[in-house]
C-alpha cells in the first residue's frame, strides 16, 4: 500500500482545470519532486493534499483512509505536515514560542490551561533539539518577523520538524535563499528525508536532482511524465515541454 | 417605610455615614443657622440623546423660574449642579451617584426617563434627598414606588390619557384601534385609554405595537384601512411622532380615521416639523401654551421675554417643580432637615400652575386637570376640559 | 515582566485598597464601577486581542447575567451572592456556548455582524417582553448578601472590597492563562489561522473555548454590574454597550491584560470630564476615539511599551 | 391594583393575537398588495443605503459604520438649502448631493485612507467615532429638535382604488426612484470598466491591485458614488421619515443587515438582502406583531449559519 495515493484528481477554478486528472503513487520514505512550469498547478496540488483545498472530483487516500473531505488540521494530526511557499510563521512571536507551538501538538498531556507553557519540559527538550539542530538557538528569543528571509525558511522547516509528520510536503522551501543557505537546507533536508517521505514542490533543478529519487512533471494541471531522476532527464516530452532544450 | 421609621431611621444613617466612611460633609450639621448656605440642587435630566430637548426645556423653564425670584429660595441662594443621564439608565445611575453622594446636595430634581428614574430614586432615596420628578411618568413611581420625599410634578402616565376614553366615547367613536411605541410609556398611556373607553362601553378593535427602533409606520396602515375603526388613537413621542403623524397624514387615513393621541404626539417642540400633517389631530394632555388661564397668559408672556423662547410643556414643567421646591422650603423656612416635615411641607404645596390649579395627591402625584388639545396650523388650542381635578388612583400606595 | 511593571501594579493596588478609606461614598462606588468595566473589558480583551475574534455582541453576555441575577432576587427571592454568582454565570457560559457555535462558522466582518445580530435579537427578546420587565428593566429593590447575611454586598464598602477581590483573582487568573499552552494557542491562531491549521490545531474548537470563557468573564462583570446599580435594563444588553467596551479595549491596548483595564478606566473618566465640560462631550470623544485608533497603535499599553525612556521594555514580544 | 393591571395587558395581547391571526386568514388581495409595495418600497430605501457600503466594502476593503451620516447630511442640506436659504428644491437636491460627495471625499481621504488594508477593528472604531463626530455636529449646526421636511407639491396626495386600497403617491414616487437607482447601478457594474473593477473587488480585492490600476481615483470614485447614495436616500426619506440629529444610526445598522445577508460586496446580494429585508419588515409587522423587531436579525442569524458569507458573497 502507497503512504499516499491520489485518483484522478481534478481542481477547477472557475473553467480553468488547475489541476487535471491527476492519479499518483507517494510510496514510503521517497523523496518525490513536483516539478513543472510556472502556473503548472504544482501549488494548487499541494494544497489539494494538504487539505487546504478541496478537489473538485477525483480522491485522495493517505494510509489507506480516503481523506479528501478531511480538514487541513484533522490532516496534519494524520499526519500530513506541509510548509508554505511564502513563510508562514506567526511573525509576532518569538522562535521559540514557534517552535513551542508546533511541538506541543505532539504532547497532548501538555495542555493545560493554567500552569505556564514553559514548564512542559518534554516540549522543551523537543524545542531545543530543533533549534540547536538547525543552529537557530542564538536568536530565539528574536520576533520571528524580525529574522532573515532564510532563517524565516528554516523556522519554517523547524516547525515542521517539531510536528514530525509521517509525510512532509515541502512547498518550494529554498526560494528565495541564497547559494550558501540552500547547500545548509539540502543538508538538513536529506537528514530529515532519512525518517520521513517528502512530496517536495521545487523550481531549483539542482535542489531537485540533488534529493529527489522520484520527480513527476506537471504541465498545465496534468501530468506528463512520472519516473526516476535519470528517466525524466532522458524524457523527451519533459524536455520539449518543460526543460526547454 | 413610614415615615416615623424613616425619620428615626435618618439620624442612624448619618452617623453610620459618617463612621464607616468617616466622610467630613455628611457629617457637617445641615442647621440653617448659617443663613447665607447656598442651597444646592441637582439637576439630572437628559441634555444628549433622543430626549435632549427635554432636558434643555425642564433647565431653561426652571431657571427662569429661579431668576423670577431672585436667584433665592425662602432667602437662600440657590446653587444648581446640572448632570447629563443621556437617557441611558447605566449613565443616569453615575451620575445620580456623583451628584448625590459627591456633591452632596440638598435636594435632586429629575428626570425624564421613565427607564432612569428607578436608578435615579434609589440612589436620592437611599441617601434620603427630597426628589422632585419633572417629567418621567410611569405610573409606578407613585403607585408601588411611591415615597415620602418623591414628588412628581407632570403627571402619571394614565393621567394623560385615562380620561379620554369616556370623553372620545361621548364624542362618537364606538370603536377604536390603538397604537402605541413598544416601551413603558406607550403602554401604560394607551392601556390607560384601551381600559377607560372599554369600561364605558367601546370597543378596541386592535392594539399596535411599533418597536422603538422603528422607522416606517407605513406597514400597518393597511390593517387599519381593512379593519376601518371610527378612530384611532396612539401614543408616540420625539422623532417617532413627527415619522408617526406625517405618514398618518401621507396615507391619506387622516381624513378616514380621525386621529387621536396623548399630548406627547404633537407637543409645540414637535409642531413645526409635523406641520400640516398634524392639523384637526385631537390629544389630551395637561398643558398647552394656549390655555386661557391668568397664570399662563403670564408666565408665557414672561418666559418669552426673558428667554426669547416660547413655552411648551417642558419650560412648564421646569417651572413648576421650582416652584413646588420654593414654595415647600418657605414653609419649612429653608430647612431640609427634618425629612418628615419636609415631606409634610412639600405635600401642602399648592399653587396656580400655568396648567391650572395644582395640589398634590396622597401619593405625591399631582391633581389636575385634563385637556382635548387641538393642533390647527401649527398652534395648539385647547377646545375643552375633558375632565378637572384627575387624579391618579392612589391605592398602591402605601407610604 | 519587568520592573517598572511590577512597581506600578504594587502602587495602583495600594491606590485601590487607599480608596474606601478616603472616605467618599462617590470614590468607592465610582472606583467599583471602573473595576467591573476592567473585568469587562477584559473578558472581551481575551476574544479580540488573545483571539482575533471582533464581536460587536459581547454586552449579550454581560447582560444575560445581570438579568438573571435581577430575575433570580425579583421573581425568586434569592439576594444570596453564592448563589445568584454562578447561576448568573452559568446562563452567560450557555448563552455564549450557543451564540458561539452559530457565529464561529462565520469569520471577519460576517462574524462582527453575526454577533452583532444575535446580541440585537436579545436586546429586543428582553425589550419587548414583560417578563424581563420591558423597556425600564428590572430594579431590585431588596439588598444582597454573601452567604450570611450579615455580610451585606449593597453596602458600598464591602462592595468594594468583593469587586476588587474578585478582579485580583480574574486577572491572575488570566495571567495563568494567557501564559498557558492554551493561552499560547490562542495568540497564535490570532498571528497566522492557517499555520495553526496546519500544524493540527481544531482552530474551531479553541475558538468556541476562548469565546464561552470571554462570555463567562463578562458574565460575571455583569453580576458585579447588577451588585452595583441594582438594575437590569435593556439598554446594557445594546450594540452601542459593545462598541463602548471595545473602545476601552482599543484605548487600553489589545492583547494585554493590564491595558483593557487602563482603557475602562481613562474611557469612564474620559466620557465623565468631558461630560461635564460641554454639552458637546460626544464630539470630543469621537475626535478621541478616531485619532487613537488612527495613531496610537497598540494603545496606551503599546504607547507606553514604545516609549522606552519610561522604562517598560519592549523587548518581550508577547504577554 | 397593580395585579389587576398586569393581567389586563396580558388579556389584551393575547386578543391582539387572535385579531392578527385572523388578520392572516383574510387578507385580503389589496392589503396584501399594499404590504407587497410598502415591503418594495423599505426595501429600495435600504437598497440606496446598502449598495454604499457593499460597494466601499468589496473595493476598498472598508467596513463603514458612518455611512449613515451621509443619510443625515444629505436630509439636513436641503433642509438647510430649502428653509433657511429659499433655494428651488431641484437646485437644493442637487447641491446636497454635491456636497456630500465633497464632504464622503474629504472623509475618504484623511480618516479611511489610511484605514485601507488595516484590521476590521480598527474600520469598526473609527469610523463608530465618526458616527458620534457627525451627530453631533448636526447637533451643534441644527439643534437638537426634529425638522420639517415637506413633500413636493406635484408628489402629495394619494392613489385610491375600491374602499382599502389607499397609497400614498410618495411611496411609488420614492419606490420608482430606488429601482431606477438600482437599474443605474447594474449597467455600470455590468456595462463599464469601474464594474469590471468592482466586480474583480467583490470575487477577490487582491485581484484590484493585481489588475495595475491605480486605486485612489477608484476609491475616491466609488467612496463618493456611495456617499451621493445615501445623501439621495436620505434627502427622498425625509419626508416621511424626521431629519433629526441620529437619524442615520437606526437604518444603518438594518442597511448592515442587508449587505451581510447579500453578500458583501455584491450589489445583486444587496438588491435582494434589501427585498427581503423590506418584504419581512412589511409582513412582519402585520403578521407576527410580537418578534416583528427581531425578525430581520433572526433571518440573517439563519443565513449567515446556512451560507456563512451571505448568499452571493464569495465564500472564504
């Protein structure tokens, strides 16, 4: 059984399919790239499996559960976490209070609704490995708006981290960022990829080849081709319609 | 309470006052030996909100009646502290606090609310002030709420229009639809009448009952065409009466169903904005600046030349309730002490009120006469007397 | 928290428990009524600020236990605190717990209107209806107790004391939570809804809880107010109530515990003075309320908070 | 006594009850065919005022509680023009139009500007100021009493067909008004390049900047056209309804009610809300005496829990 399978999943707007008859396999412990032309629908599928949208026919099965009418949260206490393209971390607080909130989600004799939130060290403990994991320590008490483009991007991993949801899907984690700061997130991203399958939505082809041990090409909402690394290089119709070249 | 365990009862209050709030003005002796103390009066009215102009009116008719006497009640100065209640109950109780138990005057004069005045008279009455009502007119205040040192000066509501049933039966209508603004004072004016012309012998085809925040009347006329009553008669107040009469009048019902009302519906501060459309409307009422007697011929002539205003009921009862304060402290020469002897005082008052002769009822509401007030281009005539000496029934009273 | 916070709040407590002593009847009342407006608006502090839920509705529940605390002595007798306390609450909890569960599915302006109308359907259920006493309300006439009766809550001074009591114990109580891992799920399904979503949160259900808490606080100001004012009457249960105690939450400083409090303290006497100063008071207090809310962001609480030479750092993003 | 009393009022609205009721059983073809126009009629009047605010609100994001001034500011102008200064009333309606939409500017530039893009909460709180600033200001200028509005000569009068049906020739006058203001409304969202602009905003207000258009004219415009709505709707009120100082707050908030139920942004949702709005106020006053204030409260409550953006409001 795939940890993810979609069938024939369809997502208009308005008349325009953004997503188009799409079925898919995500198997266990995969790196599986989404790659395609801009306004390809790679965003709009990822939402379609977050939950954030829902498909406008075809379904979606995670674990063998057919989830397409689930709720983005009922989701991600499945066990989907995703990141967003552009940084979504609550800017007015701290870091530590962002990684706090997504870890405490995964202690739930940690809510409480009088002592303090500080006090739960097991949340701590959780938080303080992803910090030092991701060298953010130095500057958690710093208002997350107030961090740089690339520190918002790994916050954004982090928080992800601390939810350590069996499928991760990762919406273009490294734009934006700068050469040395993608080397650092390719590196974190392979440890992370070594516990957890990874749907990943990138337009940087390196960062792709790089990790990737499946990528499917998506052009105009449908897919037109699905393989290795080696075979989508070799793909003639990928390279006509998408590479260019 | 009666009024020798109020009394006993005042002495103890004073001293506990003072000892558990060990507060230095409750406990300065209030003996008028001082001659010169200036007698301090409240003044809490509304002077924003819907009912502003009442409150501008009741101040302006009481300070020409202050002026009148020299600026003097039974030889003491008079010093006015004035307090806006906004018509708004959570407001009227601030200020009713602050005025009463800060600036500690000797007696309170308000309000118009009937929704404020039971905050306004707890708090005056718990710290044992003398009251005088100058409008607010549900029918409780004197009933079941009655009190030794509450005097009104207007009118109970069923006052107003009581009398009128019998007196529109006697001029016709056999059967008649009611309307009245859903709140205190609608109903108790219209149930006043609904009851009294039932008794004698009408017929209330329907009641009405408009919310306050209700703009367009316009929705139950047709009833009132499909059921076709000889008369209708209602009660409306501020702008709800002007949207009120000119749609009446626009409608085209004004000449089918002859219109009849408390005197709240068309009062002169409303006139000029109704206009034609109030013109032949009937309401009965205790006062319009067009009655005959010695006493108003003078006191709107006076009022106009010292404020360049012209009477209406508001400067009339604004007026009065200075008097009823004047003439009860000369009997008492100016003390408020003894509350039991005030109240006695403040009882005995009577006088020529511009509405007629005035004297209070056993439960301090006052006896007088009712009115059929006619509007005829933009003034208010009185055709008749529709009942003298009404008084409003006293039975619920028991203090 | 830092020093300077500390030391203000020793000296405003001390201020506090100075004022029955100053011997004015006025003072103690006019100070009570402050404390119950802080209660107030800080129960709807914990739905805007803490929350990012607008509600236009909020005096519905401050209302609803103010008449059930004059319902209860009126029609039933009972002046007993111990009682009249948490059932007045209890019906402010279910009402919020209903009008919750309809307006929550709605969001921005819709949920500002949502509230608002529900709250509207209460004024005029209460309005027009005489057993709520109709348009004048509902006084009572009979004094109220605590437990026994020789501990009699009308009398202004033990008012007092039981308003200050109880706004101690509501504020630190909120200081537990707001610190709290519920407290912190709040702010930030305030900051960024989706995340939150994301990350797993049911953000309906923390909604719903925050809403019914803030609805059971004004609750209990409502009570207080009635302990007060003995009266229950419709114009408490008003939009314009709302919009009043927003408007002290604005001026004080959303998403702070301290600043709702500030905020009824300067909105009552702002209203007060103004009042009395000219006929016009609504003007000025019109002019107030658009420049504050044009420029002072953050309120006095975030004024003071940037204003550094005062002392109050500004370092601590939340609480 | 007072016993006597209670149980009095109590028999008496139980018979108003029973009258109504029967009301219901024989209404007859014309009544109900006068409740139908009155419900036509309010429901114009609010259409004036709500297709405003939808519009303020699905183009520049602003939610206005003051736009209820401009009602008053229109009825107490040709008051003013009318009265005081023995202006014709043509000249007199115009020049109020006019002003308010100088006046609608002047606000639009220095308050809601700046409020363009911030917190619901702070539109609510500034502009709620704004509600006081301008009452009172009508007070300050025009006093506190209630003030004449008369009817023009040509519309007095009513229309009279069999014994009971009886309507007053205003009522049409105004009716026909919001309808050609309504049909206005429609070719300009539906025919011209600000329709284009204003639908975009309703279906989504990032798609207006996306468009590159420069939006200030665009908010000025609209803002105003909003603004000389409410001003035309106030000044055809006035005479049946009193210029008095507020009397913009008690129709906003029902006019709030219209848009919400509508849709915001929708000018259709509007047109409809209002229909329905004027339709259920008219009926219920007849039919359900007792909860007729609640009534419209009660039906957007249930609308807004069954479409929870209104019935055409984009759903979020």
């Amino acid at each position: 059984m795939s940890l993810l399978e979609t069938q024939s999943l369809t997502m208009y707007f308005g008349l325009l399919a953004a997503v188009n008859d799409v079925s898919l396999r995500i198997e266990r412990d995969e790196i599986h790239a989404i790659i395609g032309p801009n306004g390809a629908g790679k965003t709009t599928f990822l939402n379609l499996l977050s939950g954030e949208l829902h498909p406008t026919t075809g379904s979606l099965y995670f674990q063998g559960h057919d989830v397409t009418r689930w709720s983005p949260d009922r989701r991600a206490r499945a066990g989907i976490g995703r990141s967003f393209q552009h940084s979504s971390v609550f800017e007015d607080l701290s870091v530590h209070e962002n990684l706090r909130l997504a870890a405490q989600t995964q202690f739930p004799g940690s809510f409480g609704f009088f002592q303090s939130a500080d006090r739960y060290d097991d949340v701590h403990e959780r938080v303080a490995e992803i910090q030092s994991a991701l060298s953010l320590t130095a500057s958690e008490n710093t208002r997350a708006g107030e961090l740089s483009h690339g520190e918002q991007r790994q916050l954004e991993i982090g928080m992800l981290m601390a939810i350590s949801p069996t499928l991760m899907l990762l919406d273009e984690p490294t734009s934006g960022m700068s050469r040395n700061e993608t080397l650092d997130l390719i590196n974190i991203l392979r440890q992370l990829a070594a516990k957890h399958t990874v749907v990943l939505v990138e337009h940087d082809m390196d960062v792709v080849f790089e990790l990737a041990n499946r990528i499917t090409v998506l052009v105009n909402g449908s897919v037109i081709a699905s393989g290795a690394p080696d075979e989508i290089r070799a793909d003639k119709a990928v390279r006509t319609a998408y590479l260019g070249h | 309470m009666t009024k020798e365990t109020m009394i006993s009862r005042r002495a103890f209050n004073k001293a506990a006052l003072a000892l558990s709030a060990g507060s230095v003005t409750a406990a300065t002796p209030l003996r008028f030996s001082l001659g010169a103390e200036a007698l301090k009066i409240g003044l809490i009215l509304p002077y924003s909100g819907v009912y502003a102009n009442f409150g501008e009116g009741i101040t302006a008719g009481l300070e020409f009646a202050l002026k009148k006497r020299g600026g003097q009640i039974a030889g003491r100065p008079v010093q006015i502290v004035k307090g806006d209640d906004q018509l708004d109950p959570k407001v009227g109780s601030e200020v009713a606090q602050k005025i009463v138990t800060r600036d500690n005057v000797d007696l309170v004069i308000g309000t118009v609310g009937s929704n404020v005045l039971p905050v306004l008279q707890k708090i005056a009455t718990d710290n044992n002030k003398l009251l005088i009502v100058p409008t607010a007119a549900g029918n409780a205040t004197t009933r079941e709420h009655c009190h030794p040192l509450v005097f009104r000066v207007s009118h109970s509501n069923w006052q107003m229009t009581a009398p009128a049933g019998p007196w529109l039966l006697k001029r016709g209508p056999k059967r008649v639809m009611t309307m009245g603004m859903n709140y205190a004072t609608g109903k108790e004016e219209v149930n006043a009448f609904a009851e009294e012309f039932k008794r004698g012998g009408g017929t209330i085809v329907d009641q009405k009952w408009p919310g306050l925040k209700e703009l367009d009347y316009q929705a139950y006329f047709a009833d009132v065409l499909a059921q076709k009553p000889d008369a209708m008669f209602v009660f409306f107040a501020g702008s709800n009466a002007v949207e009120f009469v000119k749609q009446y009048a626009q409608a085209g019902l004004k000449s089918r169903v002859p219109l009849y009302g408390s005197a709240y519906l068309i009062d002169s501060t409303l006139l000029p904005a109704q206009g034609p459309a109030a013109d032949g409307v009937i309401t009965s009422g205790h006062y319009a600046p067009t009655l005959g007697n010695p006493a108003n011929k003078k006191f709107v002539a006076e009022y106009k030349a010292a404020t360049g205003r012209d009477a209406d009921m508001n400067a009339m009862h604004g007026h009065d309730s200075l008097e009823v304060v004047a003439l009860g402290l000369e009997k008492t020469k100016g003390d408020l002490s003894d509350k039991a002897a005030l109240s006695k005082a403040v009882q005995s008052v009577r006088f020529e009120s511009p509405r007629g002769p005035f004297r209070f009822s056993r439960a301090r509401n006052p006896i007088q006469n009712i009115y059929a007030i006619e509007a005829k281009d933009g003034k208010l005539n009185v055709i008749e007397t529709i009942q003298r000496d009404v008084e409003d029934p006293t039975e619920a009273c028991k203090a | 928290m830092s020093r300077f916070l500390v030391i203000g709040i020793v000296v405003a407590a001390c201020l506090v428990l100075l004022v029955p002593l100053a011997g004015s009847q006025y003072l103690t009342t006019h100070v009570t009524r402050i404390l119950v407006y802080a209660i107030f608006a800080v129960s709807l502090d914990l739905l805007v600020g803490f929350c990012g839920l607008v509600s236009l509705g909020h005096a519905a529940f401050f209302g609803i236990a103010a008449y059930a605390t004059a319902l209860l002595a009126d029609k039933v007798g009972v002046t007993n605190v111990l009682i009249s306390l948490p059932f007045s609450i209890l019906c402010a909890t279910g009402t919020a717990l209903v009008i919750g569960l309809l307006t929550l599915r709605t969001a921005g302006i819709y949920f500002i209107m949502a509230t608002l109308a529900l709250a509207e359907m209460l004024y005029f259920l209460v309005h027009d209806n005489d057993f709520f006493g109709g348009s004048d309300g509902i006084l009572v006439l009979s004094r109220f107790y605590l437990g026994s009766t020789s501990i009699d809550v009308s009398d202004p001074v033990i008012r007092y004391c039981v308003v200050v009591t109880v706004t101690v114990a509501v504020l630190v109580g909120l200081a537990f939570l707001v610190r709290s891992p519920f407290g912190r799920t709040l702010q930030g399904i305030k900051s960024n809804e989706r995340r939150m979503r994301a990350l797993g949160y049911n953000i309906a259900r923390y909604k719903l809880a925050c809403f019914v808490i803030g609805g059971a606080l004004a609750g209990l100001a409502g009570h207080l107010y009635l302990l007060l004012t003995s009266l229950a009457d419709p114009s408490i249960l008003d939009w314009i109530h709302s919009a009043q105690v927003l408007m002290m939450v604005i001026l004080g400083g959303l998403g702070t515990l301290v600043g709702p409090m500030v905020g009824a303290f300067v909105f009552v006497e702002l209203i007060d003075q103004m009042s009395v100063l000219t006929e016009h008071w609504k003007l000025a207090v019109g002019i107030v309320v658009v420049v504050a809310t044009l420029f002072g962001r953050g309120g006095i609480a975030g004024v003071a908070g940037r204003t550094r030479a005062w002392g109050v750092g500004a370092k601590r993003p939340i609480t | 006594m007072e016993n006597v009393g209670s149980e009095r009022v109590d028999l008496l609205s139980a018979r108003s009850h029973a009258i109504s009721y029967r009301a219901v059983a024989v209404m007859e073809i014309s009544t109900f065919l006068i409740q139908v126009l009155n419900g036509i009629q309010f429901g114009m009047l609010l259409f004036l005022i709500a297709s405003g605010l939808t519009l303020t609100f699905g183009v520049m994001g602003i939610i206005n509680l003051a736009h209820g001034a401009f009602f008053m500011i229109g009825a107490y102008l040709v008051f003013q023009f009318t009265r005081h200064w023995g202006w014709p009333l043509p000249l007199a309606f115009s020049s109020a139009v006019a002003a308010v939409v100088v006046i609608g500017s002047v606000v639009e530039r220095s308050v809601l500007a700046p409020l363009v893009g911030r917190d619901h909460l702070d539109q609510v709180l500034v502009t709620y100021g704004l509600i006081l600033i301008f009452d009172e200001l009508a007070v300050v200028f025009w006093g506190k009493d209630v003030q004449p509005a008369a009817i023009p000569s040509l519309l007095r009068g009513s229309l009279q067909f069999g014994d009971i049906f009886v309507y007053p020739v205003y009522r049409l006058a105004l009716t026909v008004a919001g309808l050609l203001c309504a049909l206005g409304l429609y070719l300009l969202v539906a025919k011209t390049r600000l329709g284009m602009i204003v639908r975009a905003g309703s279906y989504d207000r990032g798609m207006v900047s996306a468009l590159g258009i420069n939006v200030d004219p665009v908010f000025a415009l609209v803002f105003g056209l909003g603004a000389a709505l409410a001003a035309l709707a106030g000044i055809l009120a006035a005479p049946i309804l009193s210029v008095s100082p507020g009397m913009g707050d008690k129709i906003i908030i029902i006019a709030f009610v219209v848009v919400v139920i509508g849709g915001i942004g929708s000018i259709k949702g509007a047109f409809v809300g209002a229909l329905l709005v004027g339709l259920l106020d008219s009926f219920g006053k007849v039919l359900f005496p007792s909860v007729s204030s609640l009534l419209i409260y009660a039906l957007m409550a249930f609308i807004l829990v069954w479409r929870p953006s209104g019935l055409f409001g984009k759903a979020t």
